[in-house]
C-alpha cells in the first residue's frame, strides 16, 4: 500500500502527477495549523493520520475524498466537525482530545461510520456520551433520548433516509420532511 509522510506530500509535483495511487497519509506531529491543500487532491486516499497538530479546522473538501474510511485527527484544537461527514466513505473517526463541545447531527447520517473515539473532548449539557470508545450506536441512542433538530434536511439526505431513520431511532411527536425537521421526544 502506497503511505506517504509529510516530506513525501510536500515535495509532490501535483501537475506532473496529479493522480498519485497514494492510500495512506501520515503528516502527524508537524505543528500544522490547517492541512494542506494537496491532500483534496489525493483521490485514492484511504487513511488519514493528522493527529498531534494543532489544527483547528477540518475542512468540509476533506470529507468529499470518496475512499477516506480512516481519519485520525486526535490531540488538536478542532472545536467542530462539518455537517459535510454524512456525505463521506468514513468506517473509523477518531477526534479524541480536541476541542468539540458537540458533534454534528450530521453525523448520525453517515453510513459506513461504525468507531468514534471522541474522548478528552469539553462537551456541553448538550452531548454527554459515556464511554471513552463510542459507537455509532451510542450516539443514535443519546439523539433518541435527547432528541434532534436538523435544518435543511433536503440538502442532508433523500426523505426516505430520513423516514428510515426517525422510523428506526425516534418516536417524534412532530416531523416534517418538507422543511427543516424537529424531533422531540
């Protein structure tokens, strides 16, 4: 499997190959403060490792790599993830000790997505979860505890997803898929 460093994507000539058969990416401990704008163009990555920098942002371009299914962005000072995650291949996201005091509803959305490590996080009253190594499963069961609020959820996913979805983790008192959708439980 082709695994590139920091070094190796930096000194990428991306016009005289703009299509390198890259499917792992390690640019850990480098004091970097955003990713840098090659990796969009690393269409066969699979595996991300940014973990030990001190970004803080994950860019939405991020999450339309359509093989990514390993992003490990652990010990930064990212405060959110984009709602762009539920249109991505992620299998495995670990965003442990960063700065997020909520997760995006989004989430829940993405299909393939079955390991979230998240610990070390500040969370709010908002989203508590009680483990250090959460599914997917646990935060589908704390959205129908606590309930949701998605807005624009024709951009997020086709209706019948999202009948799929209230029909199978909420009880609603009140959706609308027209328009935005308000679940309370």
């Amino acid at each position: 499997m082709p695994e590139w460093d920091y070094n190796d994507l930096i000194s990428w000539d991306d016009e005289a190959n703009p299509h390198p058969n890259v499917k792992a990416l390690n640019i850990s401990n480098n004091n970097l403060t955003s990713l840098p704008e090659k990796i969009f163009k690393l269409t066969s990555l699979e595996y991300l490792y940014c973990n030990k920098n001190n970004l803080k942002v994950l860019p939405k371009q991020l999450f339309e790599l359509n093989k990514l299914v390993l992003l490990n962005c652990r010990d930064n000072m990212i405060k959110e993830i984009p709602k762009e995650i539920s249109l991505s291949s992620l299998v495995v996201l670990n965003c442990s000790n960063n700065c997020f005091v909520d997760l995006p509803n989004e989430i829940i959305f993405t299909a393939n997505l079955s390991q979230i490590y998240s610990y070390g996080n500040p969370y709010g009253n908002h989203f508590q979860l009680k483990s250090q190594n959460n599914s997917l499963e646990e935060i589908k069961r704390h959205f129908r505890i606590k309930g949701i609020k998605l807005s624009n959820a024709k951009e997020l996913m086709a209706k019948e997803k999202i009948k799929a979805f209230i029909s199978q983790y909420v009880i609603p008192k009140y959706y609308d898929v027209t328009e935005n959708i308000y679940l309370y439980i």
